[in-house]
C-alpha cells in the first residue's frame, strides 16, 4: 500500500537545463548528416520513406542503412501487437502496463507524475521494439459527450500544458519519440471524418492551442500528428495556416507530422501543406475511394494499397512532373531522419534497453491512479471507511469488469487488472464478509433490470455499507454497439445520463441502504442529478489502470488521503454545457458539415463562472480527509509578471495534499475576458500541523489576451485581481496587482 508521505510523494528532477525553443533545435544537431544521406537517395527512395508500409510501420531504405520507422498507439500504455496489415501476432509478449487514462493524469494535478508516467510508456514501447508511441492526447475537453474525453486531459489550456511536458519529457528520456495529438480542433467523434470546424482566432489562440505549443517548445515533442477533422474549410493534416503557418513557422518546429490513419485527403495538400509522413491501413482505404483521378490528387484504384496512398505513387508521379515539389520532398525527409537520430535508429547509435511491466512501473500505475481518485462528496465524514466493519455489499457492473481492452485504439492489453471487487477483497482478506451483486446489464436497450434491482436491494439490506462502482464502460468491439456507446474512438455518448437504468438501480440502493458510497468509473462528466442529493458520498475514479481496483480501496478505507481535483467541470445537466447550450453540439446538418464554436474562449469554468452557471462539481474541485488553511496572501509586481506566496497549513488530523490554484481575473479590458482563468498551480504535501510557504511566478502570459485585430498577444496595462483557492468555485484569498 502506498500513503502521502514526504518520502513517497518528493519530486523527482523533471527540469531540463534546456529551455523549450532548445529541446526543437536539439533536432537539428544532425543536419550535415542528413543533407549528406538526402544526397544519396533517389526520388524514389525519398518518397518511400513518406509513407506507411504496414500497419504501424513506414519507410526504410536498406541500400542505405535506414531501417523502418515502427510506431504504436499508447496514450496510456503500449498497445497490443497487431503486426503486418493488422494481422495479430500470436505469442507476442504484449501485455504490459495499463495506466491510468490520460483524464486521471490530469486529475492528479501533478507534473512530476506527468513525468514518471512518460517514464513507463517510453520504457516499454522501448522494449517492444517501438520507435514512436502515438500519444499523449491533449485535446480541449469542451463537449462532454465526446467519446474520446478519457484520452485527453482537461476543458483548461494552462494545466494541459503544465501536465503535458513532464510527459513527453518522461517519453523521450527513454529513447523512444512521443507524438502529441491530435492537432487541432478534435474535439468529437461523430462526424470526425468530414466535419469542418469553425472557431475565432482568439479562441484557437487561448484555448485549443497552448497546450500543443507547450507540448513543441517546453516538451521539445519530436512528433505531432494530425487530426481527421478541417479546420476553417480545409482538412487539418494538410492545413496551411495550422501545419505551415503555426506549428513550423511560429513554434519552430524541427520535428515529423504524422497523419492520423486515414487523415490525408489530397496529394498536393499534403505535400505543400506540411504533412510528412502518411500512415493508414486497408480499413482506412474504405473511407476513401481508390478510383479518383491523377487530377484531384487521389490515387488509382490498379496499385498495391500502400501504393496507393497519396503520398505514395501519386506523390512521385507530381514530383516528376514538376521539379519545383523536390524541395518540399527533401523537407519532409530531412524532418523523418531528424526524429530518427533523436531516437538513436541511425549510424549504430545504442539504443537504451526498455523494460516491461516492472514492479516500478505497476507501482507508478498505482500512485497515478491513487492521486487522480477525486472526492466529490463526503457529507457527514463517511469516508474513510472503517475496517472494523462487518460487511459489504458491492454493487454494479464495474466492480467487476476490465476495461485495459476498451476505447478503439487506446486498448491496452494489461499483465493483470485489478477491478474494485478484487481491490476491496485484497484489502479486507477474509476478516469483512463481501457480498456481489451486478445490479444492471451492459445492454443496447439502456432499460434497468427489476431482477438484478431487486438482488442489488437485497444485498444492500443484508450489508453494513453499500460500495456501488457504476458510471460509463470502455467498448472494444466495433461490432458491438452496446460495447461502443460509452468512452470509445469513432463514437460519442448519446447523452449524459447514467446509462443502463443505473439512476433508477442507485435511487432503489440508496433507500434500501443509505450507507452507499458510490464509486463512478468513465471518461468524463456524467449528469448525477437524480441522486447525488441522495447519497453521502461519491468518488470519481474515472478508468484507473491495471491497478485501479487497489488504488480505489485505499482511498476508501484512508490508507491513502485523496488528492486528486477535477480537470474539467462536471454540468448539472448536459444543456448546461457552454457547447450544447449554444446549440453547436455535435454538428449543424448539411454538405459539408459545419459547426461553429459559438462558446469561442468560453469553455468550461470560463463560461459556468462568467454566466453564473451553477456547476454539480466545479473545476478543480476535490475533497480531502483533513482541511486546509489559506494564509498570509502577498502578489507582488515585477515589471510585465508579479509573483505570488501564500502558506497553507493541514490544520486536520490526517497527512494530505492540497492543490493550490491561482486564477487571474482582469478588472477592466476592451474585450470580454472570463471571469477568471486559472494560471498557476501548486501540489503541496502537509503531515498534520505542517505549513509550507507557496511562491508561484505569474509571467505576462498570465495577464494577456489575444487581439485579433492586432494579430498578437497584448497586456494591457490595468488592475488585476489574483484569487487563490481549492477550485474556481473555492476561492480562500484575494489580492490584486497593477501593471
């Protein structure tokens, strides 16, 4: 079992001697190399190394020594080997770590974990023979029926930057390049394909962008991928003004941008457009037809299907016709073998050796997911659970099922999981009689079950306390609706509501037994009306990993104090949500489809704190088993940034952790600002008794706004008020600065 001690919780040294701008030019180190190996490449060769061969792999040019570039999905673990063309590969030893999802990550609040989680996958797709995994994913939360919100991290762009480089970072000290995604503006799954997304500039500049600009500069990601989606009319893999015009010319960035499978549509796009490397398979060929015309850049329907691709066949067919493409061919080259040095594939460099489900790595899952659990609710102090009871019931379908195979191409193949029954059992031995019942079935018709209510209520009777683990569920199988309804690639929620009649089974549960404390498993908001003002206690655990079940049991029975906070607001209702109230949720009908990010900037707490919208759960909300004192609040200016310390006192009887959050709120602007926006943070560890002083720097960026007249970020000079507190709803002290 794990604790929040000092020892257990001490920072590791995440900080590079490198700043961010460095970290991009460190790709660069190689160039005479690689001017030198373009010169020997035929064209050919060159376009060759542009596209994908096999499932996961591209490139290669054996006369030159140039191996194939392997990647691998992995946004919180490697992904199951699938082979050539995605044939399975039998006895491959592919089942490793299965973290916790990337939303659990978040909810830590903690970028040294950030680090260490990076550690364990870079370690293992090391190990797999993996040159590039294919996370993390850092897109804005913004509509909470998004099915992929667990691959994400946050609805805010300054913790998904914070908690985005330490992963990277954590990645690429192993040896294996990360590939941050999905860039940009992918934030739904209906429609992903074809739907055109429309949004302010000011809004692409502080909402949806930061954190991948965090992820290039701070991070030094060395590859990007791009998203299925357009942006502003033109798809977003091969899009001028993101690829061109921010990401290589802005950020500086020196590194490889993968398309995601399937996401290229145009030849000449592609090549003008910044798109490097073309992956897919023969299932992304069923989205596109093979028969178009050399003229609108498709590919023809009498090549082999990698030739087929259209930076492929169609792609040397331009070149030759039009010398004046060759530079942009030795572009995308030179940015391939630029990865490929800073991964050590090229001239006999040694290769770190990568290690595979470790007892380290298990251990890193566990502390993940024990300082992402989020406590909702605790009226009355129920949690922790004594030990000294005498019996419990488990109640609900997540208490017993694995969810390391779920979500389309995040599924992990886990060594082990451990659910929360078996947690709880591991926990209590045989000294606590523990009762199970299903409570309701993982069924297309969403109807609640009389019978399995009626042996839920049962139990519940028979039992001293109620653990009832319900929430949404992972889908693995794409034939399956039923499986896919919830938190999967390709599929967005149907609604917010607990699905499979749970609200119906939780109000009979709680009746029967008012001693229930209910565990919610899932990737996102979830509307918990109907009984929350019911029930005494509610945890998120969100899909906690391999050890999930045994994190859950710790925080229930207070080995470990919960820390973990809300990355993103949970809505009472989902008409509450800035992007369904505005109606511009999943799309407007119509050839293409359009959708317009009416919200602009005013995502999430932005716009619940702004327009008074009452929250079920604030951002950046979460309980503790001790309390906490805010005190002796001093902001100080120093030219364009201020600095900001305070003390924070556990003033409870339990060693815990605190997340201090400063927002910054601008007291008058000559455009609409939110109400406050969060712009720095802190995790701090207290033992009973103990204070610590917090001193957060709060640099220009914190006070500026994008000015779209302008074209540039502006301060301007005026008061602004700092707020510090426990969340955006939670605020303990105030203070203001002028610059």
């Amino acid at each position: 079992m794990t604790s929040l001690s000092t020892a257990q919780t001490k920072p590791a040294n995440t900080k590079s001697t490198q700043t961010g701008q460095n970290r991009q030019a460190a790709l660069t180190v190689n160039d005479a190399k690689i001017e030198a190996l373009i010169k020997k490449m035929t064209l050919e060769e060159k376009v060759a190394m542009l596209h994908a061969n096999s499932a996961f792999a591209a490139g290669g040019i054996k006369r030159l020594g140039i191996p194939e570039i392997m990647t691998s999905d992995g946004p919180h673990g490697v992904r199951p080997e699938q082979g050539r063309d995605w044939k399975g590969v039998k006895g491959a030893n592919d089942a490793g770590t299965y973290m916790p999802t990337n939303n659990t990550l978040a909810s830590t609040w903690n970028p040294t974990l950030g680090y260490a989680y990076g550690t364990v996958l870079g370690s293992e797709a090391r190990f797999r023979g993996k040159d590039i995994i294919l996370g993390p994913g850092i897109n804005i939360v913004r509509a909470p029926l998004n099915g992929r919100n667990f691959e994400y991290m946050s609805e805010d762009p300054y913790l998904i930057s914070k908690m985005v480089v330490g992963y990277i970072r954590g990645v690429q000290d192993q040896g294996v390049s990360a590939s941050v995604k999905h860039y940009a503006a992918n934030n739904q799954e209906e429609h992903r394909n074809d739907i055109d997304v429309e949004m302010s500039e000011r809004a692409l500049r502080e909402i949806y962008l930061p954190g991948f600009k965090a992820a290039v500069q701070e991070g030094g990601a060395h590859t990007l991928m791009g998203s299925y989606n357009k942006f502003r009319g033109q798809y977003a893999t091969e899009n001028a003004y993101l690829m061109n015009t921010i990401l290589k010319g802005e950020w500086g960035f020196k590194g490889l941008v993968i398309s995601d499978w399937g996401s290229v549509h145009n030849t000449m796009d592609a090549l003008r457009n910044g798109t490097d490397l073309e992956m897919g398979t023969d299932l992304a060929l069923m989205y596109k037809s093979v028969d178009q015309s050399a003229a609108s850049g498709g590919p023809s329907a009498s090549r082999t299907i990698y030739d087929q691709f259209y930076l492929a066949d169609a792609a040397l067919d331009a070149i030759k016709k039009d010398k004046t493409l060759e530079p942009l061919l030795d572009d995308k080259v030179r940015r391939i073998l630029r990865v490929m040095y800073a991964t050590n594939m090229l001239d006999g460099a040694k290769r770190k050796p990568g290690a595979y489900n470790t007892k380290e790595h298990q251990a890193t899952a566990l502390k993940v997911a024990e300082e992402g659990i989020v406590l909702l609710k605790n009226e009355g102090n129920m949690l922790p659970l004594k030990k000294t009871v005498k019996s419990i019931a488990v109640i609900g379908h997540n208490a017993t099922r694995e969810n390391s195979l779920g979500g389309g191409s995040a599924q992990v193949k886990a060594k082990y999981e451990i659910t929360p029954l078996q947690g709880l059992k591991n926990e209590l031995g045989d000294k606590v009689n523990i009762t199970y019942a299903q409570g309701y079935k993982i069924a297309r018709d969403q109807k609640a079950d009389p019978q399995m209510i009626a042996e839920a209520v049962a139990a519940a009777k028979a039992a001293d306390v109620v653990v009832y683990v319900g929430g949404s569920t992972h889908g693995y199988d794409y034939s399956k609706w039923s499986d896919n309804a919830y938190d999967a690639e390709g599929f967005d929620k149907p609604d917010m509501k607990m699905p499979f009649g749970q609200d119906e089974l939780i109000q009979a549960v709680l009746k029967a037994n008012p001693n229930t404390v209910v565990v919610l498993m899932g990737g996102g908001p979830i509307d918990v009306s109907a009984w929350a003002g019911q029930t005494k206690s509610i945890v998120e655990a969100w899909y906690p990993g391999m050890e999930g079940g045994n994190a859950i049991a710790h925080v229930l029975f207070g080995d470990v104090n919960p820390s973990g906070k809300l990355p993103f607001t949970f809505p009472v209702k989902l008409e509450d949500s800035p992007a369904h109230k505005l109606g511009e949720y999943p799309s407007t009908p119509g050839n293409p489809l359009k959708q317009t990010y009416k919200d602009d900037i005013f995502v999430g707490y932005r716009y619940y704190d702004t327009y008074n919208v009452a929250p079920q759960f604030a951002f950046g909300h979460g309980l503790s088993y001790t309390t906490f004192k805010y005190s002796g609040l001093s902001v100080t200016p120093s030219g364009k940034s201020a600095t900001v310390k305070l003390t924070v006192t556990n003033d409870g009887k339990t060693a815990g952790a605190e997340v201090v959050q400063v927002y910054v709120k601008d007291e008058k602007a000559s455009v609409k600002r939110p109400e406050k926006e969060l712009k720095g943070f802190e995790k701090v560890f207290l033992k009973p008794g103990e204070s610590k002083v917090v001193t957060l720097t709060l640099d220009q960026n914190a006070f500026q706004y994008y000015d779209e007249g302008k074209k540039q970020w502006v301060l301007e000079p005026g008061k602004f008020d700092v707020l510090v507190g426990g969340s955006s709803r939670d605020i303990r002290l105030t203070g203001n600065v002028t610059l």
